[in-house]
C-alpha cells in the first residue's frame, strides 16, 4: 500500500442500539468516531472516542478488510473543541447574559 493510501485519522462507524424493554423497547442508530491507525503489520488500530473528542482506554485492532467494511472516513470531524472559535463563544455569552437579565425581569413582572 503506497504511503498516501495510508488508514491514519477519524473514522466513523454506523452501529444499531437497541433501547428500552418489554414493549417499549425500539432499535435506533448510532454512530462511534474512531481514531484510527495503520499499524506496519498490515492491521488497524481503532481507538474510540469520547464526546469530548478524545481517545478513550477502548482500542481495537482489526484487519484491514474489516476496517474498510465497517467503517468510513470522516474528514469533516471537528474535536468538539474546535468547533467554536473564540467569536462565537463572545457571542454565546453575550446572549446567555441578555437572556439571563430577561429571565430576571420576567421574575420580578417587569
């Protein structure tokens, strides 16, 4: 396998989860973010990760064939971090602060 065609990044895998019991249970589906590796004997490291976007205790090593079938790429994945930079984070602040002062008007029948 050439070095571009390399398995190294976030991957994402589609996975069924049965939920409640008796006759309230229902199947629903989920989704499991891997960072996964290529490792030089040909099998893959996946490593699962939590929902803060970092790689949690629970590893799996597959073969490739395997991987590839379970699993497709995600290059759009953002670390949940990531995903706001500091301008939304003023922004987020400033309306939780206009709407706090609102809620406290409201209390007060202002």
């Amino acid at each position: 396998m050439a070095e571009a065609d390399k398995i190294a990044g976030y991957y994402s895998e589609q996975v069924k989860i049965s939920l409640g019991t008796g006759a309230t249970k229902r199947q629903t589906t989920g989704e499991n973010i891997f960072l996964a590796k290529e490792r030089p004997d040909g099998t893959v490291e996946m490593s699962l990760l939590n929902m803060s976007g970092e790689p949690t205790n629970i590893r799996e090593v597959v073969e490739m064939e395997d991987f590839l079938r379970r699993c497709k790429p995600k290059k759009d994945y953002l670390l949940p971090s990531k995903k706001l930079d500091d301008g939304h984070l003023r922004k987020k602040a400033e309306a939780d602060k206009r709407a706090s002062r609102g809620n406290l008007h409201l209390k007060r029948k202002e």
